[in-house]
C-alpha cells in the first residue's frame, strides 16, 4: 500500500505531524509512505527513516498522478490538496470534516472538532492515520522526532565547541511569536537570557526569523551584551544542525520550540490559555519538555477577546521567575537522564 501523508502548514505543525507518520510505519511497516509538505518545511522530513519520499506542495503537484497512491491522509484540512487528489484517482482520501467541502472531496472523513479543543495536536494527526489503518490508537503515543543528517549533527558540534571550553549549558531564546498566538512581551524573554546568561557555564543565543525582527531586536536590548543574537544567520537546514548542539530552548507557541523538543532539548513554552491555543492543545512534547501559562481559566474559544476580557491581559502575570525556574527544571531532568545513559 502506498500512502500520501499530507500537512502543507507550519513548521510546528509538521513537527507535531511526526508521531502520525512513525505510529503508522510501526502499525504497517509494509506500507511506503510519502509525505506532502510546504516547500520550507521539506528540511524538517528529508531524513525521516519511515518516508520513502517527501514531496512539496504546490511544486510537485503535477508529479503527483504518475506515483499511483492508494491513499493519502490530510492532517489539515485543505480544499486545493483534496481536490488534486481526487483529481488523480486517489482512492482512499482520509481527513477531518472541518469545511463543507471536506464532505465533498473526502471518501473517508473523520469529525474530530479541533476547534473545540480537548486534545493535543499529535493526538489528533494520529487518529487520523490510525483512521487510515481501521485502528484505534491506544496507548501511549511517541513524542515527535526529527532525523538528521550525520553533517547536521556535525554542524552543531561544532557550534557548541565555538560557544567554549568552560560551557555546560548551550540555551536558546526565541522570542519571536508569528502572531499565530497571544504573545508574552519579548522584553520577557530577553530578561530571562539574561538571567540564565549570569549563571557560571551557560551560554545564551537569541533566535529568530525574517518576521521576528522588533521581537528580536526589544529581546537583545532586554538581554544584553552576555547574549548573542543569531537572528536570520541560518536556513532551516542549518537551524536543525546549530540546535542540535543546544541543551534547552525557552519560546513562545512557535515552530522553534517544537524544533527543539523533537531534536532532544529540555524545552520551555510560554503558553496562551485561550483553549485551541493552550499547552494541552500545542505544548512542547518529551520528557524535557515544561510548559508555563497563567493559571486562569479562559473565558474565550478561538482567538483572546483581548481587553474585552476582565481577564486581560493574563500572560503578563507570567513573571521571569517562572519561566527562569522551569528553564533550570527542564535542564535539571535532562542532565539526569543523559547521566543515566552514561551511567
């Protein structure tokens, strides 16, 4: 069986696509599976040992008929991939019914109210495929896992002996948001490189893409000379490598922060309670992974109802101390474990 796993958003959202896809090859190892990315997110799956190929969308679109796939998954729902499908003769066309359309081009959809919040987003790509396979997913499901190359891990061995000789600890703080969730002030954020910049053996580096530019730019005036930016210096495919040589990651709900979960870090999220926003829905996953969010309970569904909330504004009762705290937390525990497997 030949089956197309699709997810053609975000970087953190392919991330948290990881588990479907080794769920699926652990429950049908016979099968050869593909996926169907945007073109920036290929890095992320290029040396995934249960892919035979990834495919990018809408580029390889037209290459797509001649592979002859008996059936394709969509993790999100989009109306132009469903029906390029159905358009090539993909037969079995699982997804979730969250448009109209989706009743129309899908032979095969799944009612998971996302909207509604309740699970995590691994939780729901994973119910997806087991759809797929007529399983049901039981049991503890992997946390996401992102394969490099042998010159990506060189890459960030590399980084981490230039950070130098007497550093224990290599951390990362991504301020940047993309607005795809209510933000903690980047001031927040540089204050908390700071803070951990101060501790003997840490080496801190701010990260940040093309569009995080004034959060990195507030970041670095809060953080100080003892932190590095390295905002825009990297690709992808070199971010993955550079991380690899890190031990923690502190960010908001963002792609980075899901990065350096799946490659092993003890990561920190600073989290929206808003429901479809919140650490249940999009929180960092593993064993070192730590989420920080205002105890509150969220009056709101999709979006923060801003100062119409008497709520308003909870995240900035997130203090530093919180965030440094669950930092040294998560770097603790995986100091723990990696003495475990030396041991």
């Amino acid at each position: 069986m030949k089956v197309l796993v699709a997810r053609t958003d975000k970087l953190g959202d392919v991330v948290l696509s990881l588990p479907a896809i080794a769920w699926l090859k652990a429950r049908r190892p016979a099968w050869e599976l593909h996926a169907l990315v945007a073109p920036r997110a290929a890095p992320l799956l290029e040396h995934d040992p249960g892919l035979a190929r990834v495919w990018t969308w809408p580029e390889d679109a037209g290459r797509l008929g001649a592979e002859r796939f008996d059936a394709a998954v969509l993790l999100v729902y989009d109306r132009a991939v469903a029906a390029h499908l159905l358009r090539i003769g993909v037969r079995r066309r699982v997804g979730p019914l969250s448009r109209w359309t989706s009743w129309l081009l899908l032979s095969c959809g799944v009612r998971q109210r996302r909207s509604r919040g309740g699970w995590h987003e691994r939780d729901y790509n994973v119910g997806l495929v087991a759809a797929l396979a007529r399983e049901e997913a039981r049991g503890k499901l992997p946390a996401p896992r992102l394969a490099l190359s042998g010159a990506q891990r060189e890459a960030g061995r590399r980084f981490r002996a230039t950070a130098g000789p007497r550093v224990a600890v290599v951390a990362f703080v991504h301020a940047g948001s993309g607005g795809s969730a209510l933000g903690w002030p980047p001031e927040r954020f540089g204050a908390v490189a700071a803070r951990l910049a101060a501790r003997y053996g840490w080496r801190l580096f701010l990260t940040g893409g093309e569009s995080d530019g004034e959060a990195v730019a507030a970041a670095a005036a809060a953080a100080g000379p003892a932190v590095t930016s390295l905002a825009g210096q990297y690709d992808l495919r070199e971010l993955l490598g550079v991380l690899s040589g890190g031990d923690l990651m502190v960010a908001p709900s963002t792609g980075p922060l899901h990065l350096a979960a799946a490659l092993g870090l003890a990561a920190v999220g600073v989290m929206s309670p808003v429901p479809v926003q919140s650490a249940e829905r999009w929180g960092p996953l593993g064993p070192r992974a730590r989420s920080v969010a205002p105890d509150v309970l969220c009056p709101a569904r999709l979006a923060c109802l801003g100062p119409r909330c008497r709520l308003w504004n909870c995240l900035e009762t997130i203090g530093v101390d919180a965030v440094v705290a669950a930092a040294l937390d998560a770097v603790a525990v995986a100091g723990e474990a990696d003495g475990r497997s030396r041991g």
